[in-house]
C-alpha cells in the first residue's frame, strides 16, 4: 500500500533529522503547555499547573524515543549511535581489539590474495565490449576423451570459416611467432610476437591507444606494420608517441609501427604479448607457401564472436559441418586417404566452441585452476578458523561483560537492540580487519606471482585489486563479522539481570561452556583437514623430487640460443651454433658440452614422431611406433649424465657420414627388437649405433616412454646438414666444476662468436627440475603455509579454552589438593580434557579430510587421496601441538596452592 | 503489510483515527475530543498518544501542519489522508457487527439461550 508515503516519511525524518527533533519537542511542549494552561483555567497555581501536566503526560523522554520508532528513523541514529558506541569501548580493550583484529586479517588477507590470483587467472573477462560472445573454436580426435581436444587448425580451415560461416559476426586467426629480436635504432631487445589476420582487432572490439589497429588490407603479401602493446610501448620506447610512423626490425626484418593497443589488452591469461604483424608477415620470416594450403596442419588458432542472438550451439552446429565437409575434402586428396586411422579422424572429428570471454586456451590457467580452486578452499577454512578464534575471543569477552549488559537492561535496553550493538561492534572489528587484510592480500598476491613465475620474467599477471576482489573482500569480511560476532551476542545478552548483577562476571552457564568446546573442537578439526592436506602436497613434492629422472642434477647449466633472432638464414645457424658450441666447450671450469634440440626437463619442446620402417621393412599402418626424440651434439650423453648401455655416442665421424645415425633408448630398443642386440639395425634408413639408459623425456611425473636421439648436425639420411637446425631455439648443456662467474664467461663467449646473438633461458639443471615442480611446490608450500596458521590459531583457542578452565575451577582444584588428590591426578584432569577435544576433532576431520584429497587426486604423485601414514602424523602433531598448548594451564593448575584457593573463592 | 500491533496499541490507533476524522485537530485538542465523545469514560494516557499519531503519519494514513492555535500558539493539526479514509471506513464496517453483538451479550438471559 503506501510504501511510498512510508519512505517518503523516513526519508524526510532522516534527512531532516535535526528539524524533526525540534519539531517534536515543539510539538509535546504545546501539549503540555496547553494542558497546564485549562488546569490554570480550572483553578490550579500555574507551577503547579506545570508540574501535574508533566506528571499526567508520563515519560516525555520514552514518548519521544517510541515516537522516533514509529517513523523507522532510529534504525540509522541507532547505528551511529552503536558505531560511536563500539568505537569506544574497542578503544578501551586494545588488547582483544588488536588480537581481532589481526587475526581477522591474516584469514582475510590469505583469502583475498589466493582470490585474486583466482581472480587474474581463471575468472577475469577480457577486457573488450561484449566478451561472453566470444569464441575459441577447437576440435575433437578420436578416441573422444576429455583430454583428446585441439585448438590448433590449419590455414584452410580459417578461410573456409570465414567464407561459409554465417552465424559469427567475425572470425579471426593467427598464431605465436614465439620470441623474436626486435631492433630499433641499432639496439637489439627480445619481445613476444604473436601474427594475426587482420580483423583481428576489429572482432575483438578494440580501439587504439595511440594511432591505429589493422584495418583491412594490411594481411597481405609483404606485410609490413606492426601494432604494439602498452606494456612494450612503455617498457622499450618510453611511451614516446613518435614511435608511430617509425621503422623497427624484427629478426631484422623492417616494419612500421602504426599503433598502441590500451593497457591490458590481451587475449590470453599470463600471456602478455608484446607486438602482433599480420598474420601473412610470416612468409618474409620463414617463406613457405605450402603453409596456406597444407592440410592436417595445426598452428593456426581459430576464434570469432557470436553474431547477436546466435547461441553457442547454434553457431557451434553450423561450423562443425563446416569442419567435417572440409575434412572429407582434405582426405579426399592426401597421401593418407586409405589410412584407416586417418579416416577415423575424419570421421569421428567434431569441431567444439569454448567459450572466451575470460581469454582463449591458456596452459597457465589449465595448469592452476585446479590448484586454485583447492587453495581457495584451503584459504575458506582458515578464515573460519579465525572467525572460530575471534568469536572465542568476544565470548570471553562477554563473560566479563556481563556486569555491563545485565546493567543496561535493567536499565531498559531491549535485548534486539543490545545484539545489534554488540553485532555493530564485531562489524567494526570485521571492517578494520578486512582493510587490513586487503594490504596483505596485496603484497601477498604479488608474492604468489613470483612464485609461479619461472620464466625470464614475471608471468604477467595483474593481480592487484580490482572490483571484484574489493567486492570479494567486503562480503566475506561482512560474512566473517556476523559469523564471529551473532552467536556470541545472542548467548551474552541471554542475561538475567538481577542475579548477574549481585554475583558480579563470575562463572557462565553450562550451555556456554559447551559452546567454547564446541568451537574449539571445530578449529581442531579444519586444522587436522588442512595439516592433512599439507602433508599430502608435502609428500608430491617430496615423491617427484626423489624420482630418478636419469639425469645427474647438479653441475648443469644450461641456456638457449636462437640463431633466428640474430638474422641468421637456415643454413648459417648450424655454424653459429657449432662455433659457439666451440667457445663454451673451452672456457675454464667446463668439463663437457653439447648443444640439443630438447632439454633435459624441457618445458618448451616435446618432439613427437613415428618410425614406419625397421631393418627396410615398412610397419603396417596402425604398428607405426610412436617415439619422443630429440637431436643433439656429440658429448650430450656424457655432460647429462645419462650412461650409453651399448655401442657409442654420436662423434665427428657422423657430420659428413652419407648415412644417417641414431641413438636408442632402452624402452625403444625393447619395443622395436625385442630381445636382440639392436647395433646396426637400421629404423626409417638410420642405423642405430648406441643405446642409452632410459631417462624421463618430459620430466619426473613420466615413465619411461621410446625415444629416438638424431644427431644434430647430421640430419635425416645425411642428405641435408641442417635438418634439425633452424626451426626454433637450441639449447647448450655445460657440465662444469665451479660455477663462479660462469654466467658471464658464457656471455661473453657467445658475444665472441657474434655480439648480436641473445641468450635466454639460463638455468642450472636443478633449477630447471625444480621449476617443474613449481605447481606442486606452490601447493606445498602454501598449503603448509596455511596449515601452520591453522595449528596456531587452533593452539591458541585449546590455550585459551583450558586457561579459562583451570581459572574457573581454581576452588575445585584446591579442594580436591586439600582432600589428597596427587599433582599427577590434577595434570591429568586437564590434560584428559584437552585430548577428548583432540579426539572429537580428529574424529570429525578424518573423514571431512578424505573429501578434498579425493578432490586433488589429479595433483598428487606417488601417493593416494587418503594416505594412513599423513593421517597417523597430522593426528600426532595435532596431538602434540593440543599437549603443548595446555602445558601452561596445567602448570598453573599443578601449583594451585589448596589453601590460598580456597580462601580466594570460597 | 502493517506489522501486527499488540491489541492495545492497535486500539489507540483505531481511536486516534477516529478522532481524527471529525476534522482537522491538535493532539491535544484530540485527547480532549475523545473524552468528550466517550463521556469522560475513556482515560487515555497521554504519552502514548504521539507514537500512535507518528505511527499513523508515518502510514499515510494521516496528515499534518503547523498553524495558528485559538490562543495565538503555533501547534500541529492533524487530518485524514484519503487513505486513511478508506481504512477507517472499512474498519467501521467489520466493527459494527461485532459492536452490536458485543452490546447485546449483557443483556442475554439464560432463558434466550
């Protein structure tokens, strides 16, 4: 009905809030004054008048609150009464204040800073108009598996698309150039470059910063502008504007600089790039006119944004029989159309839309959104643990409060009215609490971006605070102040004024007792959760660290060069390399060298092939055996550490060999001649001339899998040198003694050879395995982190709870002293109590701890979900860390002096 | 959507509002009106007038302004609002019966029953 006049009234009382106090006091005066004035009227003195009218009117003071109540205006008055109200008395305890406080902000500046970082990598949206109409198109392979996807295609595909598809509004592709040297002004510089087509931009909805995008026309042959992005426009030029309309090299090749993309502009989590070139540039770097028309081919990423009203379905119906018509055509003309296995892919081929408002398929976000979501989970429970502690904390306070509140209301405070400043005071406590923690979430964050960071360079990660985290930060300080603060607020004002006044703060009811305990055995049990959970991360780690990857660890240095970014054509790298290789192997300090395709522990290439033909005769199709490979210098084997079982190394002798050689490893042997001694057979024409011990190709959470080693400088069947020279980067092993100063040497070595060649990459062996780890690592460490957090505050709350128990029971204990009871009884009267709260919690937290490391299965190595020897220690140390907890307690309760107890509280 | 009132309370409102409906008055002017109607049977209590007033106002169902008083004082005049008409009118209705029945029951012999 008349909501309207209702608000219309509340607002006028609140805004004229002042005015209607007068007013009101103008308003009971007239009464009573008129009313004085027909008492004088009937006779009666007018002081006397005065008085009885005051007397007859009742409370003018109750009249003017009640009045105030039935226009809704003490709601707000009431709450800046309560706000100035809880100001003071925290003020007064600054003690518990700063204890609340801080403990608020730890649980809630962990939360935020895990948030945040959840924030950054899984659930930002990109930062361009209308991102949920987005789309990163991918496609299915048989077997069709969760993991069987890709969202790499081929240049046809991308024209088909963009000439058939009528349900997007635009469709872009392009792909990674990877690094590339970038010159200005002589001065050389490593960037980021990703080639795109040229709607790119447009689809995307992005508007320049500084002069302009790509505009039709630039994807053409001979492509020469180059867009950069804010962060390299910053970082390499200065922010200087003139940049535009100038020339910069890339791998030595000229483009014009013809624009600035906005800050933060970026399509991929933790993939910042630097520079995009259209996307046909990529024949002035690597001219090869196969790669617009190759089939079967996967390095072109496809995506494009939903025209208005079109589903994802919709869209996703049409563009798979796209997919799947042009795949028949494609198969139709290959060398592999009688392939059965090619004609299953073809037919079983599905193409898939994900949606990509958040940012197209990033590694980073599928390798720690799992982890992520488990943190958050983590985190969640420590902040309830320091709400179980705060409200420990204010319970206790409120026991010394009683005095207090029984006063006030039997001074007539209502008991709502009394929770709601009570509850006032916990929001205070929240709120300093949350602002705090949102300063330590903020360091914290930037911390946690370190820590996944193994690159060069940061991750580029923005994780400072946003809406959404400040947003987060709110409810759940919020949420913590109502937790903390509602219950003790309702039991504390559960008062009965009269005896709470006579017997002063002394003792609680039993229910509040039960309610401590309860409470503290809630914190045991999310510590034993957590602990458990540290120490099942802990053991992961542990468990990948002493995997004997075949490999010796230590005196390993490695670091990477890429011929590409110093200009070098295809057939000079191989001398570049060679020479620097020379330069290295002779500084001082080096024991071996050799130069390889793949590193040990690699996390830039997996070099994947089939061996079709063994001793000249051709394997069926469907028993080509899948190999890993990698190519490399004589003497890697040696500097590496992995021992050659048969037969010998690659040497000089096979630079100039007419035939070609390979090495095998152990599983290779074993699955390809089974049983024989495999010098001297021949696998597609190469002559395996040496077997080496297996190691794990792609890192210590592999088994040992069939690979192939070629020699680097030789190439296939001797006919082209450079065979495996050129496409990318080469890394440099070094086995050295001391590793003092090495890093320079290596500089300076390299600059020996050619002063324009950069290195990047540079790690140690160690470094680079434990930089594998570094999920895991992160998972054990913050979890440990937390679960030590956890353990403390439980500690404190056990601390707490049996301090209060030992002081209230202070006669008990004295009378028991005084009847002949030993010290040992005594001790163990509170220890017992501690260890049924031990057990009662332990007894809640196994299972509840089974649940989450079922949950991170995909995480963990080489042990299960619920391990018993984790479960048997996190019990022991909770145990432990309980026992020392009320070590203090039962101390003072040892020394309880029988007599002076008994005086004290008779 | 009115929150349910304890009975005394809702009653005082009912009679304010009654008073009110025979025009524009004071609250004391009010006070005085319902113990002329009532025949100086009905003591109201003066304090809680004003709540019952401010909640009425705070409703809509009533109205109010500052004016001259017969002996030259500035006092605050109460009226109905169109709302408060009609609420009044429908209570009336749903009274009446219940009045009636109420003012026969003394009356009642064992006889009639």
């Amino acid at each position: 009905m008349n909501l309207w006049a209702r608000l219309r009234s509340w607002l006028r009382a609140t805004l004229k809030h002042s005015g209607m106090a007068s007013e009101m006091d103008a308003e009971l005066r007239f009464h009573v004054e008129a009313y004085a004035e027909d008492l004088v009227r009937g006779g009666v003195p007018h002081q006397e008048a005065m008085r009885q009218a005051r007397i007859e009117f009742g409370g003018i003071e109750r009249a003017k609150e009640e009045c105030r109540d039935a226009r809704g205006v003490n709601f707000i008055e009431n709450f800046t009464q309560d706000l100035r109200f809880g100001l003071r008395t925290l003020r007064k305890s600054p003690g518990f204040t700063a204890v609340a406080i801080l403990t608020l902000a730890l649980g809630i500046g962990a939360t935020t800073a895990i948030f945040s970082l959840l924030n950054a990598v899984v659930l930002r949206l990109l930062p361009v108009p209308n991102p949920q109409q987005l789309v990163q198109f991918t496609y299915t392979f048989p077997p069709n598996g969760p993991e069987n996807w890709n969202s790499w295609f081929g240049y046809p595909h991308l024209e088909r698309f963009r000439r058939q598809a009528g349900m997007l509004s635009g469709i872009f592709g392009g792909t990674g150039l990877n690094r590339v040297s970038v010159g200005w002004h002589g001065s050389p510089g490593l960037a980021q470059c990703d080639a795109y087509t040229d709607n790119f931009f447009a689809v995307l909805g992005v508007a320049p910063q500084q002069g302009r995008l790509f505009a039709p026309g630039d994807d053409r042959e001979g492509a020469d502008v180059v867009v950069l992005s804010d962060r390299y426009w910053r970082s390499r030029f200065a922010a200087d504007p003139s940049i535009i309309g100038q020339t910069i090299l890339i791998d030595q090749l000229p483009f014009t600089v013809i624009g600035i993309t906005p800050p933060k502009f970026s399509i991929y989590v933790g993939g910042a790039r630097d520079l995009w070139v259209p996307l046909h540039a990529l024949d002035r770097f690597t001219p090869d006119p196969n790669r617009w028309r190759a089939s079967f081919t996967s390095w072109l990423l496809i995506a494009g944004r939903l025209g208005p009203g079109v589903s994802l379905a919709q869209a996703e119906a049409e563009l798979d029989i796209i997919h799947r018509r042009l795949y028949a055509e494609q198969l139709a003309v290959s060398e592999y159309r009688d392939s059965q296995s090619w004609q299953r892919l073809v037919r079983e081929s599905h193409l898939v839309l994900h949606p990509a408002a958040t940012g197209m398929v990033s590694g980073l976000r599928h390798a720690y959104e799992l982890p992520l979501k488990l943190l958050m989970g983590v985190a969640g429970m420590v902040l309830l643990i320091t709400c179980v502690n705060v409200a420990n904390l204010v319970l206790a306070r409120a026991s010394h409060r009683r005095p207090e509140i029984a006063l006030r209301m039997a001074l007539g405070s209502g008991r709502a009215r009394l929770i709601r400043q009570l509850l006032t005071e916990s929001l205070l406590v929240a709120t300093a609490g949350g602002a705090l923690g949102l300063v330590i979430a903020w360091w914290g964050g930037a911390l946690l971006v370190r820590m996944i960071s193994t690159g060069d360079s940061p991750v580029p990660l923005d994780v400072r605070p946003d809406w959404p985290v400040f947003g987060f930060t709110a409810a759940v300080s919020l949420a913590g102040g109502i937790l903390f603060g509602l219950v003790p607020a309702i039991r504390g004002t559960r008062v009965d004024p009269g005896p709470a006044l006579q017997r002063g703060a002394r003792g609680t009811t039993g229910s509040s007792r039960f309610l401590d305990r309860v409470l503290v055995a809630v914190q045991v049990t999310l510590s034993l959760v957590l602990i458990t959970g540290a120490g099942i991360f802990t053991r992961t780690l542990e468990n990948l660290r002493h995997v004997d990857v075949g490999y010796q660890r230590d005196n390993i240095l490695m670091f990477s060069v890429d011929a590409k970014l110093a200009g070098y054509p295809k057939e000079r790298a191989s001398a570049l390399y060679g020479a620097i290789l020379e330069k290295a192997a002779i500084l001082p300090g080096i024991q071996s060298a050799s130069v390889s395709t793949v590193r040990p522990v690699d996390d830039q290439y997996y070099l994947v092939d089939r061996i079709r033909q063994v001793d000249g005769r051709a394997l069926p199709d469907g028993e080509t055996i899948k190999v890993a490979w990698n190519a490399m210098s004589p003497g890697y084997f040696s500097t590496v550490g992995t021992p050659i079982l048969m037969g010998r190394d690659f040497d000089l002798r096979d630079r100039g060999a007419t035939s070609g050689v390979v090495i095998v490893n152990e599983s290779l042997a074993r699955q390809v001649l089974p049983g024989q001694n495999p010098i001297g057979h021949r696998l597609d024409g190469a002559e395996i001339i040496g077997v080496a011990k297996d190691s794990l190709y792609g890192g210590a959470r592999e088994q040992p899998r069939p690979v192939l080693y070629r020699a680097l400088f030789q190439g296939k069947g001797g006919t082209d040198p450079s065979q495996w020279v050129g496409a990318g980067a080469l890394s440099f092993e070094l086995r050295y003694r001391s590793r003092a100063g090495l890093v320079d040497e290596v500089r300076q070595a390299v600059a020996s050879v050619d002063g324009h060649v950069p290195i990047f990459h540079v790690k140690t062996l160690r470094a680079q395995t434990e930089d594998s780890f570094l999920r895991e690592r992160l998972l054990a460490t913050i979890s440990s982190f937390f679960g030590g957090l956890a353990l403390l505050l439980a500690s404190l709350g056990l601390y707490g709870l049996m301090a209060y128990a030992v002081a209230r029971r202070t006669a008990e204990i004295g009378l028991r002293m005084a009847l002949g009871a030993r010290r040992r009884e005594i001790i163990w009267l509170i220890v017992r109590e501690t260890l049924w709260l031990v057990l009662a919690g332990a007894v809640a937290g196994i299972p509840l701890a089974v649940w989450p490391s079922r949950y991170a299965k995909a995480l963990l190595f080489g042990i299960a979900g619920a391990d018993p020897v984790v479960f048997a220690t996190s019990v022991a140390a909770l145990t432990g860390v309980a026992v020392l907890a009320s070590f203090l307690p039962v101390r003072r309760a040892s020394r309880i002096d029988p007599m002076v107890a008994l005086r004290y509280d008779g | 959507m009115d929150k349910p009132l304890d009975l005394l309370q809702s009653r005082l409102d009912r009679l304010m509002r009654t008073a009110v409906s025979l025009g524009s008055l004071s609250a004391y002017g009010m006070l005085l009106g319902i113990q002329q109607i009532s025949k100086n049977r009905l003591e109201i209590q003066q304090g809680p007038v004003y709540p019952a007033l401010y909640r009425l106002d705070h409703r809509g169902r009533i109205t109010s302004e500052w004016d001259e008083s017969e002996n030259n004082r500035t006092a605050k005049y109460y009226r109905l609002t169109a709302a408060g008409m009609r609420r009044l009118q429908t209570e009336v209705e749903k009274w009446n019966p219940i009045a009636d029945v109420i003012a026969g029951i003394p009356g009642t012999t064992p006889e009639e029953v």
